[in-house]
C-alpha cells in the first residue's frame, strides 16, 4: 500500500505517537464555503452533486485546498441507503431531507430490499475512488454511514423531525415501545446493508470509516444498547479491518460502553467534559471532538482559549483527533474556520 504523507489523523486513531495535533471538521465541505455553493449551483441540487463522482470529489477536495486539514472525509450524505432503498430522497430548501414513501407499515418494512452497493450505490464507490486518486495520499479519506438507529428515525418520520416542542422523531420511539419486534427487523435490514455498504467503500479506498449515530442520544439508555449500540457493534465486527469510528451525538453517559463495542475511536459531542470521557473510556480508544461549533462565532482571543482547554484536558491522553461536537454551520466564516486549524496546530505542537 503507498503510504500516506501525513498519517498523523490514523496514527491517533491508532493511540500511536504524532507529529502534530490531527484535526479535521465533520460537514467541512458544505455551504459555508463559497467554493461549493458554486459547485452545488452546478450540479443543480445537493442530490445531484451526491450522485455526480467527478462534482463529490471537487467539493470533498475543497476544504483542503483552503485549510491545513489532517483528514478528508467524502462527500456524501448518510441518506443514500434509504434512498437506494426505494424512499424517494429529496431535500426540501430550509427544511432538510423528505422522503415521498415514508415507511408506515409491517409490509413495507418487510419488502424493504438490501441494496447492493456495486449498483444502487455505486456512485458513493466511485466518488470514493475518484477522490482516493486525486488526494495523491496527502491525507486520509473517511467513509461513512449512518447508524442504523439515525437511517431508521428518519425512514419511519419521512424525513427531518419537526423541532416544535420536545417533539423529535416521536413515531420511532412510540415504535420503539408499541412495537419494538417491527423496529428490529428494520435494524436488522439496515445493519445488513450498511455492512455491505462500509466494505464497498472500504474496497474503494476508504481508510478509515465514521458511524454517524447523529440521533442515538434521544433514548433512554437500555434502550440506546438495544435500539442502537448493539447494531452498530454487529456492524462493526463485520467491516474489513480499518479504523471505526462511532459518534452518538449526546451519548457522552455511555462511553464506557461505546469503548467496548468494537470501535478504535469515539466521537464527542461539545455538551460532554472531555476529561470525564477520557475517564469513562480509560484509553481504551482514542477520542475525537468536541469544539462547539458555535464557538467558531466568537472573537478569536475566545476560539484561543477554547483550543487551549480541549487540548489541555487531552494532553496525556493517548489517542486524540480535534474535531467539532457536530457539523460546522452555514452561517460559519471560513476565516475562523483557518483560524480554528491554525490555533491547533500551533497550540497542539508536539
Ligand atoms: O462531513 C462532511 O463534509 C461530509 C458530508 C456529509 C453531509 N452529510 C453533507 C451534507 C456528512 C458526513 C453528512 C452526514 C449526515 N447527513 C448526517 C449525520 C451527521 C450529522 O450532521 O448529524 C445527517 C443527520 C444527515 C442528514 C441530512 N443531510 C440532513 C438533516 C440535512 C439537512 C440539514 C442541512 O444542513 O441542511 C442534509 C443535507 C446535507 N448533507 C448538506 C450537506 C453539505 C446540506 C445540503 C445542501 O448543500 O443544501
């Protein structure tokens, strides 16, 4: 295998000494960089940009060619499986994801097929070829898929949750109560596809993959192991060898379980004190997190001192990739963002 030239982002999922302080942003390609609102405008819409592999590689390469980043993550969405599944992915402007066939019944459940990446997804292969080529391994390419929990929450809403009251993704968790036989023969289907899924990209030259469990934190936590972790584990001990990365936004309480799952690595999210994870997961795995990204709006003196912190309480931690608690916003300076990188790097010296 040719080697990549800075291997500091896989050395620290390995818990192996680094050169410098690996950090990369999770949404960094994404609208708050003018560069891809170009690309987006001609492909037409984000769909048709996810399904265009030469437009994917363009706009996964972008915050690269702008920022001193340690890994670059392929420009997708976790959506792709429903959507080859049959659901009818579309994006509604200031809304989010839609499907037009949501799923309402047992039956529809049960005739869900598994697709197959080398057809129904093969534009995700070979966006990830394509980009694997043109990094020329100046860093590391990370695939990803959704945890089946997240896929499921938005296949049985039809799509992004209204935020009104407390109300979020309400109809899987009645599921999860009413009719929990139901809800795991769809986790058992998505748990399927996605292990066929990662390994395609695996096979395409992903070299580290991400599960994005972005809604896991909504349940209690008996239900978190069965609804959520135990299908990412299963998951997991499938995959061709590579590092895994698991990333249950709020799960912060359970990293003592998600360490022994099977990953190499856990995301955190910003509302989780990093020495009380790096307690809970005792080295066992390496971290990655948790910047507020709203803090990327604050003066940079405040930016300074929040680098400053996180790497403090990381410092004799073996394994750590500085990254957001969650997906850099929109509305984000990419002067901040470069300034963010910097301040890592300078402050996380070795
Ligand atoms: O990190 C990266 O740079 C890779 C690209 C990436 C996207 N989506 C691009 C995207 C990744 C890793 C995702 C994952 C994803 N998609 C998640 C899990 C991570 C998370 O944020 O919690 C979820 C829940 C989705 C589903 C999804 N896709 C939603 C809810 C939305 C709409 C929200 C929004 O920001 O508008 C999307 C659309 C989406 N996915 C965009 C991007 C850049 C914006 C689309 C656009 O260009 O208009």
């Amino acid at each position: 295998m040719p080697s990549l030239k800075n291997d500091n982002f896989l050395r620290a999922l390995a818990r192996k000494p680094v050169t410098r302080q690996p950090i990369w942003m999770m949404r960094q390609a994404g609208r708050y960089l003018p560069e891809y609102r170009a690309t987006r405008a001609r492909a037409g819409d984000f769909l048709s940009l996810c399904k265009n592999p030469d437009l994917a590689c363009e706009v996964t390469l972008q915050p690269l060619e702008r920022f001193d980043l340690d890994a670059a993550i392929i420009f997708s969405d976790i959506l792709t499986i429903p959507d080859a599944m049959g659901l009818g992915l579309h994006f509604v402007e200031n809304e989010g994801p839609r499907f037009s066939r949501a799923l309402q019944t047992e039956a529809e459940i049960r005739q869900l097929p598994i697709p197959d990446p080398a057809t129904s997804l093969r534009y995700v292969m070979d966006a990830i070829s394509v980009t694997k080529r043109a990094l020329q391994q100046r860093v590391p390419l990370i695939g990803f898929s959704g945890s089946p929990w997240t896929l499921a929450c938005y296949m049985i809403e039809g799509g992004s949750s209204a935020r009104a009251n407390t109300s979020q993704f309400d109809r899987i968790r009645k599921m999860a109560y009413q009719e929990p036989a139901i809800l795991h023969l769809l986790l058992e289907k998505l748990t399927a596809s996605i292990v066929l899924y990662l390994n395609a990209q695996i096979e395409s030259g992903a070299d580290a993959i991400m599960i994005f469990d972005t809604w896991g934190g909504l349940l209690s936590s008996s239900q978190y192991q069965e609804f959520s972790l135990n299908y990412m584990q299963k998951i997991m001990s499938q995959l061709h060898p590579i590092p895994k990365i698991v990333f249950t936004k709020n799960g912060g309480q359970w990293l003592d379980k998600i360490s022994q799952s099977g990953c190499d690595a856990a995301g955190v999210d910003w509302t989780m004190d990093l020495a009380t994870a790096a307690k809970l997961t005792q080295g066992r795995i390496a971290l990655q997190g948790n910047l507020d990204p709203l803090a990327l709006f604050a003066p940079e003196d405040v930016i300074e001192q929040e680098v400053k912190s996180i790497l403090a309480a990381m410092k004799d931690y073996p394994g750590f990739v500085f990254n957001l608690g969650h997906g850099i916003l929109q509305q984000t300076s990419p002067d901040r963002a470069n300034f963010l990188i910097d301040a890592v790097h300078r402050f996380g010296q070795i």
